[in-house]
C-alpha cells in the first residue's frame, strides 16, 4: 500500500478526519540522496514530522518544497536551489493533533528560518559578549567546565520532551554519571501529576474525555490555551459542543484569569487567586450534600471533608457566586457525561490540592475509565524540577528552555555556572547550536498522547547553517571528557523494538516514517486509586489580608501566542494580537477596571509592578474581565513576569509559583501601545 | 451539451466551536506570503491579517463575556468592493469568489473603504523579509508589490491545486478536499469549507443550520461566509 | 473694390449702415457694438451644432462603453453586464464634451476664423468704428460720398 | 481723440499696466510660492519612490488628506462657473469685472484638483489603465466606478472650462497682439485666432458665451455630483446619502464664492484695480455667499437630522465621532466658519464692508475644507464593524503637498496675471459704454 493511499484509507476510516491537503501526497518522497538541485520547482512534498514548539507533541506534515537561497560566495551572489520548508499542517493520522495544528505550531517555520538564530557555535569573552567559535573550540570550553565539575556540580536543565534526544541525554548523563536531567520547575506539569497521583493513584497527566462529555467542569486548567496540548484538548472541545447530534456539551471554567478557556466557556467562575480549591470543595460538597451523590470512591478523609463542608462559606471563600457555584454542581450532578478537569495553568501555593480535589470529584461522578470521562496517562512522565536549594552547579547544560520560562532561582544556578546551551539564551556561556526541530530526525514521544508513541521522520530539510545536531555533541563531549561509555545511541531507530506483522526493526521504522508515527491504542484499563493521604483537608482559610504593601494578586500565565515564552521572537506570533488587549508585539499587563481608575490609569500607560522577589515595567491593558484586585503578565513580553515571582514551590511539587502578593505603581506612557484594535465593546452609540 | 456546472465556494464558521486562539490568523500568514509589518508600521494602523478575530466584551465583571469572530474576505455576491474599482481589479469569478488581480490593481483604495468588513489590505510599500525568512514563500501565490490592494482569497491557489489534481487523476472533486489554510489548521474543527451549490457538502449543512446568520446581511452584501452563532 | 470708412461713435455709423444698406457690409470694432438693426442680425447654426455633438459623443459613449461591456463581460458587484444606470454618467459627461467641442466649431466657423480675411488692422485697438463695404467699381465715389455725409471720419478705398 | 476714446484709452492703460514690469515684491512672492509648488513635487517624488508608507493612511482611513484637497479644490473650481454662467445668462451687469478672475480659478482649481486622484493613486504609474486606451489584451476600464466617471467629468470640465476661459480672452489677445512686441506679441497674435473685431466674430462669440454659459453649467453640476457620488455611491455608513450631490454643488459654490472674494481683494489690492473692483462687486458677491451660507445651513441640518432620527446604529458611530469624538472641534469650527462668520458678518448690512466680506471668504474656505475633512475620515475611521475602528494622521509628506496646492493656485494667478489683463478688456468697456 503506497502512502497516499494509505492516508486516504485510515481517513475514511476514521470519519472523514483527514484534511485534503494530505491526500496529495505524491508516492515519491524525496529521498535525501537526491541532490537538492534536483528538485523539481513547483511540485510539492508533505513530509511527516513533529512539532516542538511545545511539549504537547503535535504530528505534523510539512510541505517542502524548491526555493532558492542566495548565499554570497566570494564577493558573489550565488543562487542556490535547496529544498525548504513552506507550511506545517497538522498530520491527519496523529492522535494528537488529527490534522490540526495551532498558531505556535504554524510559526515554526520561522525558527528555522528565523534571520537571528544562530549560524554557529558561539562562546562568550572575556567582555561578556557571544563571538563566534568554530566547534572544536566550542566544545574545548564546553568539556573544559565540565572537567572543571565534579560530577554532582553538574546539572542537565532540559525542558519536559520525551523521545529519542532525551534518551540520547540520559544515556550521556549516566555515562558520564551525572545526575538526570531535570527542569526548571515551569511547564512540566508537575501540580498535575502530583494532583492524579493522589486523586488516581496514576503517574502522568489523566486524559479527560471531553468530546464525550455533556458537561465539562474545568477548575484551574486552560486546556484550550496555555495548558498541556491546546490543540489535542481543542479538537476535543469543537467535538464536545458541536460534533454530536442533538447534544451541545456545555463548559464551566473556573480560573482567576479570563483565559482562552474562560473566552470559550458558558460561563466563567472566576475564582479569587488561590480559590479554585475553596471553589472544587463547594462542588464536591455540593454534589454530596445536596444531589445525594455517594462517596465510597472518595478517599474517607476527603468525603469527611466534604461532609463537614460549609458551602456558603466555601464559595465566599472561592470568589464565585454561590448561586454559579451551584448551578455547576447542579449541571454536573445531572449530566449525563460530566466531567471536572483539574489543573493549574497558573501554579499556585494550593494548586496541588486544588486539582486534586477537582480530580476527585470525577470519582465522585463515577466516570473514571469511562466515555466522556477521564482516562488514565498514555504514558507515565516522570522530570522532576531541579532542587533549587540543594544544587551548586558549577556547569549547566540548557536545553530546550525559553529564558522567559526561567524562574529566579533557577536564573541564580545559570549565573553561577559556565552554561552550555543548545539553543540561544541570553544566560549561555557556550552556545553549541542544535539543528532546528525541522532539520533533524528524531522520535518524539508527545506528552498527552492517549496511548500511542510518535515518531518524527528522518531529517528532510539540510540544515541551513552551521548546527550539529545535540546528539552527536554530547557524543563529541564524551569522547572529549574521555568517557566512551557515554556516547549517546546513535540512529533514532535503536528506540524501537521490532513490532509485530514486521519482519525487522527498519521494516517498521520505514512503516512508521511514512506515516509519522506509530501508534497502538494502550487497551489495559487503569482503574483509580486514590491515595488515602492526600491533600483533602479544607481549605485553608484565607489568611489576614496581605499586608498592605503588595495589596494586589500579580500572576503570570503562558500566552496564547507565545507559550512559556519561547515563541515571542517569531515574526508571525509577534504580530499576533493579544486575544484579550489586542495588543501586538508585546504582552500588556492585565489590570482590572477598578484597580485601574484608583491608580488613574489607561491603556498604554507604563505600570511598574513590584513584589517582594523584584519589579517589572509593562505597559497597562484595562480589562473589563481582570478579577478585581489581580494584575496578570503574560510570558515572553518585554516585561519579564517571572522576575517577580519568589523562589516558591507549589505545596506538594517542585513547581514554581506563578502568582504572589504585588503592589502596582503608574510610571507614565509607555512609547507605544500597538493594539489592532481600541475597541473594546460593540456598543450602539447613545443618541445625544 | 450542458455545460459545467462551477462549483460555489463558501464557508462556515461555528462560533461554538470557535476558541478565538487565531491560529487561523497564523496559518494564513503562512499559507499566502502575508507581508509581515514592523512596529513602526502598525503603529500607524497597517497590520495586515487577511483573517482577525473582531473581540468585543459584553457585560461587566463577573458576568462577562466575550463575543468574537473570525473575520475574513466574506467573498460577497454582490460585492460593493467590486463595481467601485475603475480598472477591474477586483470582480466576481463563475465560481462566487471575490477575486483580486493583483497586477491589474492601481491602488485608489476605494474597494477597500467600500468594503463593510474592513478585510481589504493595502500594500504601503514593497513588502520585505529578512533573509532567510523568504525561502518560506509558498511558490504557489504572488508576492504583492507596494501600492497594491490584497485581501483573503479563499485560498486560490489551493482551490486550483485541487481541481487539477482531480483532474489529473479522472476524479470528481470531493467535499473537503480542498480546504484554505485556515479550515485546515483550525484546532477546535470551527470552520467547514466547501461547494454550497452541493445541498450534501458539508458547508450547506452548516450553513443550513438554525444558526446560520451572515455578518451585516442587512447591507445586501450577500456574504459567502455563514456564522453559526454561539447558541445553548 | 472695397470701402472701409472710419466713424467715431455708434450714431454715425448707424446712420451709415442707413444709408448705404446692410447688404454686406461688415462692422470692426475693438469691443461689441449694438447695431439697431442691420448687420447684427445673423442667423446662427451654433446652438444646433452644440445639440448635434452632444447627441454624438454621447450616443457613440454609451454604445462604446456598452459594447466594452460585452467585449469584456467581468461581473461586478452582481450588477448585469450590460448596466445603464452607472454608464449614464459618463454618457452624459461625454454628451456634454461633445456639446463642448459643437460649441467651439460652430465659433470658429462663424468668426470664420483661420480665413486670413482680415479687417482694418486699427480695429482692435482703438476707439474708432470701421465700416466695410463692397463697392463695384463705378459706385465708389457715391458711396464715399454717403458716407462722409453720415459722419465718417475717413473713408479708404482699397482693391478686394 | 474724443473725450470718450480718452477715457477708453485710460482705462486699456489701467487694465494693461499690470501685464508690464515685475516689481520685487512680486518676484519675491513668486519665488516663494515657486519654493513651496517644488517642495510639493520633491514631496510627491518621495512618496512615488518609497511608496503610500510616507502618507498618514492606515486600515480603516484608505483616503485622508489627498481627497479631502481633492474635494476641496473641485469645491473651489466653481467659482467660475456660477458667477459667470448664471451671471452672464441672467446678464448682470456688475459681473463683467469679475468674470475673467473667476474663470482662471476654476481652471486653475480644476487643474490643481485634478492631481489629486493621481497623486493618491498607489501605483501612479498606472494610471492611465483608467483610460479606455486599445490594448492587446482588450482590457477595458470598467465604467462602473465612480472613479471613471470621476475622471470623465473631469476632464470634460476641464475642456469645457478651459474654453471658457479662452473665448472671451480671444479680443484681449487681439489687443496684445497690437500692443505689445516681439515674441509675446506672436504668442498673442496666435491666440488671438486672427481676431479682426468683425461683427460676425463679435456675434460668435457672444453666442458661444451664452451656449458655454449653459453647457458649463450643465458641467459643473455633474462634476461636483460625480465628486458627491464617488462618496454616495458606497456602502459607507453617511456617505450613502441622496443628498450628498446637491450638498455637494451647494458646498461646492459656496466655497467657490469664498474663494473668489479672496483672489479678487487680492487683485484689487496688489494691481491696483480700486476702480474696476469697486465696493458694489464685493457688496453684491457678499450677498451671494450670505444666500450660500444660508443654503449649506439648510443642507447640513438636514443630513444631520435625517441621520440622527433614524437612528441607525452603524450611522451612529460615524455620527457621534462627528459630533462628539476626535472631530467634535472640527465640527464646531466648521459650523463656525461657514455659518456664525458668514451670517453675522454679511447679514447685517453696516458691517458688511470689503474686509468683513474677504475675512469672511476666508472663513467660507477653511470652514469648507472642514466640511470636506468631516465628510471624508470620520466615516472611514468608523467603518461598520467597530473592531476595524481606526485613526488618521497626516504625516508631513501629505502636509507639504497640501501646501504646494495652496502654494500652486497663488503661483498660477501670479502668473495669469502678468499674461493676460485679468478683467475683460471689451467686457468692461461695453459695460462703460452701456
């Protein structure tokens, strides 16, 4: 069965799924041995592929095609035929993306294209600056920091990606007996994991069913924007309210921000900062006490716990009217598929309590396991965030975290060590640069997959510039640093056993690279487990009011264009108006309409925000949905949110903070204040 | 003889399945050489996205709401964008699209203040990528020089691959075979593309729901894109 | 044989004209002067060729635009090809170009312009009136006569 | 010589003797205006080369300054029509002075009015693809647009005018011919035709002046509809209005009125005509700019009204950002200016006097462009969906040409009237015989 066949099949089968644009596959794949001169201009080739401009993992496909690139070569303007990528589409066969495909996902062309990434390895001086090194160089300095380390003092900063490259990392690490990679305490849902391990007894972030779902409760998650995989979670939501005959699924979100999530929800609770536990413990009270629903599932701490609830007093607590409050568990206890997703798209100190009680009013629900409710991980995701307090790395491997997505105290490791980077970072004391995501083959394991394992192709595109793909660095390091032993595996395809109905291993890695993955539906039902000692005591009573230096809640939250922040340097996301200011070019901090006439502020004026861990300057978005008494900072802008936040962890993970205690002051005018559109309300005009 | 019947491109987009995460916005960037604009420029009011999500809020903290749509070239039949241009640069083809020629264009700029939708875009200047962001440019659709009016096309280009692959392969062209690059792309599945004059594509379905309003009909504009409202 | 006679003001010359009849005779003077009868009195054809060009531009405008029309059938705007109504402006633009144009040769063939027949060169800048008349060749000396007893100031007497 | 020849003589003297000699104030204000005309062109050379991105336009303000001026100056090229066709064919006597003034700014207006379409257009050097030239691909214009019939009208009042103009000249050319040597006495004795002063020439013209008295006016009504329509004929919220034409024509006159007395006290002052221009053709034009403020009352009430009552929220938008937004100012100045001025200063009689009625022409002209800067961006800054809501300013490329234009009409008549007497020679010597 040829390729494009074999797309058309699986698309009828799966329900008319596949886009057109796959079904144009032509049988011949450019093999690489085909000199890049030879390509025909005009005909087009989709090529499998990953995208990693977030750890969800989305399959893609990626057209390429022939264009020319003009290099000067001696004074002279060459023209030279190479094959580039034009456009990313989600791949149709992809369990994740099922041929869909976001913004960020879209712009990823423009980091490999993009005019700043670097040409080469770089080191930096004696006066601070990165200056171009050939690599032999590079990689003296890097294996010189290392040799300088003892083992313990080095750390493996990577962001949360499974796949043939970390493996590659960890058989380094362990070669050279370094500790295992670790992040940075951002985007590796460890609140979400820690709440599953209590509500479920399971090790990875749950799948939640809702395109079967009738209700969805979603507490603290923004899985339509900056949560775990927006576009897994969004094909799944277009499903839920509209993909059904005679069944429109509703959502509820509760969140202190009017997220993506909020935008697209029937309504929006929006809950104090720190409320969405208050806020899950209504509900389960709620469903409890007065819709009769039994606890056996619960943990018996927990259902005491509901029990005994004050409702009112939760939901005082919460920051949402009780009426909504009630109207949700009403809503869910009804249902006829209902289900609450917990999570914490902003990390607070009460997160892990918070989303594992939500979680746990799914086994209140009695849907765990089933249609339209939650399912067990697809695979268990076991990265841990770098112990801040205890590391003293003298060198730090960077790997695959944006600068914005840092937080302080780990920005204190990088300042204390030679950082080796494989992509540009404003901390990298040697910039050893990898090959785009686009330019190398490797095999990526996406973090929500439902039980499937995905490949990316071989490489497709030369790379463009100077860049060596992280494998074989850490391979050239070993060597270097004498440890043989720690040479990474070399093909990808070594991941893979062979599978059944294959003759051998490259019989099945060529079936996998045609199609972009491979993937086997885990069937073995996990059934939930609660854990006895969680957190399910009540929430704790909201404290004294802070102290009035810092009378207002600040959070920072992962935008829609830019993610953790890594993708604010794309041209195409630049451009992209903010959903809730509108603003482009930059992130606007979100200031309610009260907070902001007390202080005399309008759109545009520079706001100067302070905490106890430091201060930022941003300029003022005056929107009508903030939560009173909350400013709100995206990831990647000119200001830079997390700077603000203290070296705090979430109660029960190593997860940083995103939202503490900070008092806002008026500095003047920003310069500029690109929004696409002042306007704010479609409002008839009142005659006069 | 009977003679071929042109298929009638449309387009529908449920508000209810919308998110408003504008990677639509992204994708047409992509998909049609989209001139990227500096800060400078937009300070002045001249970003150019052939497709926006319009946002408005409703109500007041905690009721709050936000009412938004994607907004493109709604390819109307009778297009008040098209009689005004003196040069014909812009006119109906057999297929119902709004089309633009490019190289036909002057620049008066008046289709686009007759536009009511705002969609139209104009070239201030020749567009510029720094290099090597140009190797990107999709072969199959023009780079528009300055002083030149632009707008989104359905994705014309794709409609054209379309039909000649089917043509070249003996077939009859099926629904969803072509789809511009923001049906494609669309996470949350919102927006279906496809021959209206076909009462089984599903884009008459859709534009056949309950739901179905069209973006100031009362103008008479007679838009091909159809909004299925947000509706419980 | 032709006369020209040179009066000083109106009444002279009208007198003049009197005596010697309007038949032909031709009137120079540096700005209009009314005649109480007599040689003003000219049947015109202007006003029928401004009426005659106006109707042709402005039919052969809208056959014109009209057959664009179809030469180049382009929908716009869900208008029918062939429209009238937004065609009609600029027919009437060009029948009123056309009435223009009428209006500039009826002048011209009037002030029978371009005929190298000049007056008395004097005319146009002075403040005297000129009078030409033909004169056969044995009437000069009556004529001459007529027209000093009208007032005259000079009287030439010049070959055709 | 007779008395009356005498007298005849003087005034040929008096209306000839600014044709002679350049004194340095003159020169001084040509060469300024001459400056500020090619920093103009510099300005448009500028904007050709790099692009529209020099000018203030932006989404939704597709036209701004270039068509407020291009309204504006086809506004001011009806100065000539009205007083002199409506004046000659109702045969007013006081007009004769007036006339031949009134008719080069028309010209002059129409030329400088018409390089706006142009200097607007995005890719200028095409533009005579709106011309229905023959062409390989038989690509026609579409005679649809507005903007064909536009340029149609146009043109065909610019032939139309331009004849105008030069029929009553031919007499006055006849008179250069003789009156002056060399190589401007050929250039005249050319223009002139061969103009011997027959009487059948006298009678074609004054039956050419009647029948183009009729046909301009039948001109220049279409014209400023045409202009009215590039406008009405749109979808744009108050600009899909029926009164827009005769508003047009009204605001059109009236401004052309303003114009006039303007360049008139500036003849009568700098040439030294105080006894050609007398107080009674200030008196008489002030009377008519009265009537004309009055009438731009009536027809501004009325849009304004209708539109407020009706109550039609995209209308609205544009409306109230009249009214109450960035333009409110404007608004007040405008009504100020072409109404508060005019009426006060005109309507009663002791104050109306030669300054209080050129103040008031001035006055009539800013309030004017105003009116045509209230017309065009507001609407374009509220387009009906209100997200494309936009603003406008103009960057210093537009500002610099809208001086040039300025700079161009003063420079034009600086020069009109060292070329040619600037009233009437024969006119007003037959009004002094009559």
């Amino acid at each position: 069965m040829d390729r494009r066949n074999f797309f058309k099949l699986v698309g009828t089968a799966s329900g008319g799924a596949v886009a057109g644009a796959c079904g144009r596959e032509g049988d011949a794949i450019i093999p690489l041995l085909v000199p890049e001169e030879q390509i025909v201009p005009g005909v087009e080739e989709w090529r499998p592929s990953v995208c990693r401009q977030c750890p969800a993992g989305c399959g893609t496909i990626v057209r390429v095609m022939r264009a020319e690139r003009i290099l000067e070569i001696d004074g002279e303007k060459v023209r030279k035929p190479i094959a580039a990528v034009k456009k990313i589409e989600g791949n149709p066969l992809d369990p994740v993306s099922g041929g869909r495909i976001c913004g960020r996902g879209q712009a990823a062309v423009q980091r490999l294209y993009h005019p700043d990434r670097p040409r080469g390895p770089k080191i930096r001086n004696a006066a601070g600056v990165l200056e171009d090194a050939s690599w032999d160089a590079a990689l003296d300095r890097a294996s010189e920091a290392l040799r300088a380390a003892s083992a313990q003092q080095v750390l493996y900063l990577a962001a949360a990606v499974s796949g043939s490259r970390s493996a590659a990392v960890s058989s380094f690490l362990e070669g050279c007996g370094y500790a295992p990679a670790r992040t940075a305490g951002t985007f590796d849902f460890e609140v979400e994991r820690a709440a599953a391990q209590y509500a479920f007894g399971w090790n990875g972030i749950p799948l939640y069913e809702i395109q079967d779902a009738d209700f969805v409760l979603s507490i603290g998650a923004d899985f339509l924007g900056g949560w775990v995989s927006p576009v897994f979670y969004s094909r799944r939501f277009g499903h839920m309210r509209r993909g059904r005959e005679s069944i429109r699924g509703a959502l509820f979100h509760a969140e202190a921000r009017f997220s993506q999530t909020a935008w697209a929800a029937d309504r929006w609770l929006p809950a104090a900062p720190g409320g969405e536990h208050a806020l899950a413990l209504a509900v389960g009270a709620l469903l409890l006490q007065r819709h009769g629903k039994d606890a056996a599932s619960l943990p018996p701490a927990l259902a005491a716990t509901l029990r005994e609830a004050d409702i009112a007093a939760l939901c005082m607590q919460s920051g949402v009217r009780q009426s909504w409050v009630e109207e949700a568990a009403g809503r869910l206890a009804s249902a006829a598929a209902p289900v609450v997703i917990g999570g914490a798209s902003i990390v607070r100190r009460n997160s892990v309590a918070a989303a594992a009680v939500a979680n746990a009013l799914n086994l209140i629900l009695g849907n765990v396991g089933r249609a339209g409710g939650v399912k067990a991980p697809s695979r268990p995701l076991d990265t841990a965030a770098v112990d801040t307090g205890a590391a003293r790395p003298t060198a730090v491997f960077l790997d695959g975290i944006a600068d914005a997505a840092v937080p302080l105290r780990v920005r204190a490791l990088l300042d204390a060590a030679t950082v080796i980077a494989f992509q540009p970072s404003a901390h990298a004391d040697v910039l050893l640069p990898d090959h785009d995501a686009l330019e190398a083959g490797r095999v990526v394991s996406p973090i929500t997959a439902p039980g499937y394992a995905l490949t990316g192709g071989p490489s497709f595109v030369r790379p463009l510039y100077d860049t060596r793909a992280s494998e074989d660095v850490l391979s050239a390091i070993a060597k270097r640093l004498g440890k043989s032993a720690a040479v990474p595996p070399a093909p990808y395809e070594e991941i893979f056993a062979a599978q059944d109905g294959f003759a051998d291993t490259r019989e099945f890695v060529s079936y996998a690279e045609r199609q972009g993955g491979w993937w086997q539906e885990r069937s073995a039902e996990i059934s939930a487990a609660p854990d006895p000692e969680g957190p399910w005591g009540s929430a704790a009573a909201p404290g004294a009011p802070a102290a009035s230096a810092y009378p207002l809640t600040f959070q920072a939250f992962s935008s829609v264009q830019y993610g953790d922040g890594g993708g604010a340097d794309l041209p195409w996301l630049r451009q992209l108006p903010d959903p809730a200011s509108s603003l482009m070019f930059d992130l606007p901090l979100e200031i309610d309409p009260d907070a902001a006439a007390a202080l005399g502020v309008r759109n545009g004026d520079r706001l100067k925000v302070i905490s106890a861990a430091g201060s930022v300057e941003a300029p003022a978005y005056v929107n009508p949905a903030a939560v009173p008494g909350v400013v709100s900072l995206g990831l990647g802008g000119t200001a830079d949110a997390l700077a603000l936040l203290p070296p705090e962890s979430a109660e029960g993970a190593g997860a940083q903070i995103f939202s503490c205690p900070a008092r806002v002051e008026r500095v003047g005018r920003s310069d500029r204040f690109l929004q696409f559109t002042r306007i704010d309300r479609d409002e008839e005009p009142a005659r006069s | 003889m009977t003679e071929k019947k042109h298929p009638q491109w449309a387009m529908a987009i449920d508000l209810d399945r919308c998110t408003g995460c504008e990677g639509c916005v992204v994708a047409c960037h992509a998909e049609n050489n989209v001139p990227l604009t500096s800060p400078d420029e937009a300070e002045r009011g001249r970003m150019k996205h052939w497709i926006r999500i319009d946002r408005y809020y409703e109500g007041t903290f905690p009721d709050i709401r936000v009412k938004y749509r994607p907004v493109m070239c709604q390819q109307c039949d009778d297009a008040p964008c098209e009689p005004v241009c003196p040069v014909y640069a812009t006119y109906q083809n057999e297929e119902g699209l709004n089309v633009q020629v490019y190289n036909r264009c002057v620049g008066t700029r008046y289709c686009a203040n007759n536009c009511p939708y705002t969609v139209r875009y104009f070239n201030y200047e020749d567009p510029f990528w720094p290099e090597p962001l140009e190797l990107q440019h999709n072969p199959d659709v023009s780079i528009r020089p300055g002083g030149v009016m632009e707008k989104c096309t359905f994705c014309l280009q794709r409609i054209q691959r379309g039909k000649l692959e089917s043509k070249e392969e003996n077939r009859e062209l099926a629904d969803g075979d072509i789809q511009p690059a923001c049906v494609q792309g669309c996470p949350a599945e919102a927006m279906a593309f496809g021959d209206i004059a076909d009462p089984e594509s599903k884009v008459s379905r859709w534009a056949g729901s309950g739901r179905s309003t069209q973006l100031l009909d009362e103008l008479g504009t007679k838009p091909r894109v159809f909004y299925l409202e947000k509706g419980a | 044989m032709k006369l020209t006679a040179k009066f000083a003001a109106r009444p002279a010359l009208e007198a003049a004209l009197r005596s010697a009849g309007c038949e032909r005779t031709v009137v120079y003077s540096a700005k209009p002067v009314e005649i109480a009868s007599g040689a003003a009195v000219r049947p015109g054809r202007m006003s029928l060729l401004a009426v005659a060009g106006a109707v042709a531009a402005g039919t052969g405008m809208t056959l014109f635009m009209l057959w664009t029309q179809s030469d180049y059938p382009l929908v716009t705007g869900g208008m029918p090809i062939k429209s009238l109504w937004p065609i009609g402006v600029i027919s009437y633009e060009a029948a009123m170009l056309g009435a223009v144009f009428g209006t500039l040769l009826g002048f011209l063939l009037e002030g029978r312009f371009f005929r190298n027949k000049s007056g008395p060169g004097e005319a146009v800048d002075s403040a005297w009136l000129f009078l030409q008349l033909p004169c056969p060749g044995g009437e000069a000396d009556r004529l001459i006569e007529q027209l000093r007893a009208a007032g005259a100031v000079s009287v030439e007497q010049e070959p055709d | 010589m007779t008395p009356a020849a005498a007298a005849e003589e003087r005034i040929r003297q008096d209306l000839l003797r600014p044709l002679s000699g350049a004194g340095a104030g003159y020169c001084a204000a040509a060469a300024f205006c001459a400056l500020i005309v090619a920093a103009g062109a510099v300005a448009w050379g500028l904007q050709i080369d790099r692009g529209m991105v020099v000018t203030g336009l932006a989404r939704p303000v597709y036209w701004g300054f270039y068509i407020v001026n291009f309204v504006f100056w086809i506004g001011i090229s009806h100065a000539g029509t009205l007083i002199s066709a409506i004046l000659r064919l109702t045969d007013a006597g006081w007009r004769k002075p007036v006339t031949r003034a009134a008719e080069a700014i028309t010209l002059f207006a129409l030329m400088i009015g018409g390089m706006f379409p142009l200097i607007h257009l995005g890719r200028v050097w095409l533009f005579y693809w709106l011309l229905p030239y023959p062409n390989e691909r038989l690509l026609w214009p579409n005679f649809r647009s507005p903007l064909v019939w536009d340029m149609t009208a146009i043109l065909t009042y610019l032939a139309g005018s331009f004849l105008y103009l030069y029929l009553p000249l031919i007499p006055d050319f006849a008179l250069l011919a003789k009156r002056t040597t060399g190589l401007r006495s050929k250039i005249c004795g050319l223009l002139s035709l061969g103009w011997s002063g027959a009487d059948y020439q006298w009678h074609a013209l004054e039956r050419a002046n009647k029948l183009m008295a009729v046909i301009i006016l039948a001109i220049a009504v279409s014209v400023h509809s045409v202009v009215a329509f590039d406008f009405s004929m749109s979808l744009a919220p108050m600009w899909h209005s029926t009164i827009f034409a005769p508003y047009f024509v009204a605001g059109a006159i009236f401004s052309g009125i303003g114009a006039l007395v303007v360049v008139m006290a500036a003849i009568r002052k700098f040439l030294r005509l105080e006894n050609y221009l007398r107080p009674v053709h200030f008196d008489n034009l002030g009377k008519l700019l009265l009537l004309m403020s009055v009438v731009w009352l009536y027809f501004t009430a009325s849009e304004h009204l209708t539109v407020w009552y009706g109550n039609n929220p995209l209308e609205m938008n544009v409306f109230q950002a009249r009214e109450h937004g960035g333009f409110g100012l404007a608004s007040v100045l405008m009504v100020v200016c072409n109404f508060a001025i005019p009426f006060v200063l005109l309507g009663i009689r002791k104050l109306r006097t030669i300054p209080t009625i050129v103040f008031s022409g001035f006055s009539v002209l800013a309030g004017m462009w105003l009116e045509r800067f209230l017309i065009v961006l507001p609407t374009l800054a509220n387009p009906p969906l209100r997200a494309a809501a936009g603003t406008y300013l103009p960057s210093a490329v537009e500002l610099v040409i809208t001086a040039a234009t300025f700079a161009s009409m003063a420079l034009l008549y600086l020069l009109f009237v060292k070329a040619v007497p600037i009233i009437a020679v024969w006119e007003y010597e037959h009004e002094a015989d009559g």
